[in-house]
C-alpha cells in the first residue's frame, strides 16, 4: 500500500464506497431492525445502546437521535446510551469486572420489551456479548450489529446485523451509516 496522501485518500475512499455499496446485501435484516425498533418505541418502551470505543460514539450520536431528532421536529423518544457515564462505568468496572459494565446496566434500566442495540466491529467484546446474554433473560429484545464473521455475539441476539469487511474503520463506517439509516426509517413511522 502507498504512503502517498493523494493514492492513501483514493484508496480510502475506494474501500469506503465498497463498504456502503455492501450494505444493500443486509436489507433484509435491516429492515427487520427498524420494525423491532418501531414496535419498541411505539409500544412505549426503549431503546438501551452499547458499544466499545468507536462503538461508544456510534451509540451516543444514535440515541442522541432518537432522544432529540433526527431530521424532523416530532417528539422525543426513550434511547440510553449504557457506553456514557465515567462514574457509573467505572464502579460497575471495578466492583464487577469491565465485562460486566452493560449487563449491569441493563439488569438496573431495562424492563421486558425493551430493545437493547448492542454494537461490535469484531463481535469478540465479552461485555457486548454479556449485554446480550443479559438482555435475552429479563424479556428484551435484542439486536447486534457486528462486524467481520461476527465472532463470539453471533447468534446471541434476536437479530444479528454483520457488516462485511476486515477493516475496522470501514466496519464502523458502515455501521454508522446503517445506523443513520435505522433513525430515517424510524423516523418517518413513529407517532410525531
């Protein structure tokens, strides 16, 4: 691969539209992600969002937009971010394990129902898969957006949504974007 700026930006925008155009393959189960989410919120619950990292930001800017809005002015609607929260992250952290910060969380916010949103480039996060584990007993539904083969989160939740790609980068690309996504589609069928 070159070191060049101009042939390093061609390439990541190459890989990039690759990425997105990949994206119609998951149609199916991104449609399916956005009716669960519709039922949910519709029905009066909400949505618990969790991610590691880059999957953090991802969660905090998709609850943001169904907290807030998205692109049309209607009605807030119920969405936590579990990857926010320096303090309550790090007692959870270190009175129960790293592993545990989620399913905590969720054992405290979440009710029968809900819809939890786990997110994962590689899906090997024990704690994203701990999350979910956690969810599936107390009644919620679960949905895992993953990335590469999924890894150990596959088939944990109810629905798995796997971005292809080997590449970090271009994996949460992808998952933003089909996030965005998710939040038109809601948007436009949720009560204003």
């Amino acid at each position: 691969m070159s070191t060049q700026p101009a042939e390093i930006l061609r390439t990541a925008v190459d890989a990039a539209t690759q990425t997105v155009q990949s994206v119609l393959r998951l149609e199916e189960p991104i449609l399916r992600a956005a009716e669960l989410m519709i039922d949910c919120l519709s029905g009066g619950n909400k949505l618990l969002v969790c991610g590691n990292g880059g999957s953090a930001a991802d969660a905090a800017d998709f609850t943001t937009e169904f907290a807030c809005k998205f692109t049309d002015d209607r009605r807030p609607y119920p969405a936590l971010n579990l990857s926010q929260g320096g303090s309550l992250l790090t007692a959870i952290g270190n009175d129960y394990g790293f592993e545990k910060i989620f399913a905590r969380q969720i054992r405290g916010f979440g009710k029968k129902d809900d819809l939890l949103v786990a997110i994962s480039t590689s899906g090997r996060s024990i704690n994203i898969r701990e999350a979910l584990v956690q969810a599936k007993s107390m009644g919620l539904k679960t949905i895992a957006l993953l990335g590469r083969d999924g890894g150990s989160s596959t088939a944990v939740a109810d629905l798995d949504i796997i971005a292809p790609g080997e590449a970090t980068a271009r994996i949460q690309e992808a998952h933003k974007f089909i996030l965005h996504v998710l939040c038109q589609i809601c948007e436009t069928r949720l009560p204003k």
